[in-house]
C-alpha cells in the first residue's frame, strides 16, 4: 500500500481516538453516557435465542430477539447510522442463535445476505462478528457468495405477496468454488419479516450446490397481534437468558 494511504489511514485513526476523547459516544439504546451500548443497555438485548415462526419457502430460521423496542432501536442505529462498533455486541448475539440452532462446525459456510451499497455491508459484518464470537474457524468460516443480479425496490410498504415477488429471483451465487459444492451453509440476515429475502438466498445457493440448513437473523418482526404492544408483549416470546 502506498505511502500517502498509509499515512491517511493514520491520521483518521488517530482523529477518532481524539473524537472519542472529547466527545464521548452515548448509548444507541437510552442516550446515557458509556456508548455505543451501555451494560444496561446490553444486559436487556441477552435474550434467550428461539426459533421463528415458519415462514412459507423458508428454511428453518433462529433469531436472537424480536425486531421490536430496544431491540429495534440498536439493530437501526448499526444498520442505516454507520455504528460499526455496534458489530461486535450484535455479532455475539447472531452467535448465540447460530449456537442454540446446533449449526455450528468448522466445515459450516455463514453465507451473508448482501447489501445494496459497498461490498463489506452490515449484514456482511455481522456474519463475521458472529463467527469471531462463536469461536472462530472451528464454528465455521464467512463465504459471501450472493451477488444481486439486477437493481430491486425495498421491501418497505410492500405486503406478505409483493415482498415474495420483489425477492423472486434476484440473487445468484454463480461461480462458488468447486470446493464449496455441496457444503453446509447457513444463511445470515439482520431482520426476517416475511421470510422472502431468506427463502431467496436459500433458493439461490441450493442452485449451485449448496446445502442450506437453516438460517439465523439479529430480529424477527412479529405479526401485528403478536407485537401490539411493543417490547412488553415481544417479552412473552424472547425471554432472557
């Protein structure tokens, strides 16, 4: 790498270390001090992993806790604020559904859903936080095979049929390594709602070889008579662990 790149890199790591000196970070979940997450604030999100209600094309999915409350609140403020130092405390908590689902081994592929915007995306990173959390190589490796084919609406407004049909077809995993035919693999998401975009990359690796045995995600939204009442209600079905 260049001089000049180097040199960049370590004036910016340097300004963050000075930001975070003079303007301490709050926490994503009550805006007190001790940021990103406070231990409050992280102690709350330790929920008893459970497995999904099924979602029609879906393979099995285990989640960490429901899309709902505080739970919420931390998911948004990694994904469309640009928390990265959330992924580690979210990344553990992918690990503890991946680990209470049983799929955990070295010869596992985390495949990550991809992001409509750089390579590296949330979900990506959170894929490999799980990992590092779950104990590394020996609980499985990161393999980011799916590649959107063309540009798709977002899923916001769309119901239970037009999110299928948004879904249908949009993702490939053209050219996995011959080695990795016939590998088991896990799909990794951030948030399962109707289960379109998980029964797309289901679809999409089995056409290649892969076996997909199931698929783990940070939050599950409920159905509206399940999650009326925000996180109180939610609490019946996620309970800490």
């Amino acid at each position: 790498m260049p001089f000049a790149n180097l040199l960049v890199r370590a004036l910016r790591t340097l300004l963050a270390a000075v930001l975070d000196l003079l303007l301490p970070l709050t926490c994503v979940g009550c805006r007190g001090p001790s940021g990103p997450l406070c231990g409050d604030c992280l102690a709350r999100l330790d929920r008893r992993p459970v497995r999904c209600r099924a979602r029609p094309g879906c393979p099995p999915v285990w989640t960490a806790g429901p899309y709902a409350g505080l739970d919420r609140r931390v998911l948004l403020a990694f994904k469309e604020h640009g928390t990265d130092d959330l992924a580690a405390p979210l990344g553990a908590r992918v690990a503890a559904a991946y680990a209470a689902a049983g799929w955990a081994g070295p010869d596992t592929l985390l495949v990550p859903v991809p992001g409509r915007g750089p390579p590296r995306g949330p979900v990506a990173r959170l894929a490999h936080a799980c990992v590092a959390a779950a104990g590394g190589d020996c609980a499985g490796r990161v393999a980011e095979l799916l590649r959107y084919r063309h540009r798709v609406r977002r899923q916001v407004g769309l119901g239970r049929a037009g999110r299928r049909a948004n879904r249908h077809g949009v993702l490939t995993a053209a050219g996995v390594p011959a080695g990795q035919r016939g590998s088991r693999a896990v799909v990794v998401d951030d948030v399962l709602t109707t289960g379109a975009t998980v029964a797309e990359a289901a679809r999409a690796l089995r056409a290649e070889g892969i076996r997909v045995v199931g698929a783990v995600v940070l939050a599950e939204r409920l159905p509206p008579h399940l999650s009326a009442q925000g996180e109180e209600r939610s609490s019946r079905f996620y309970e800490p662990s």
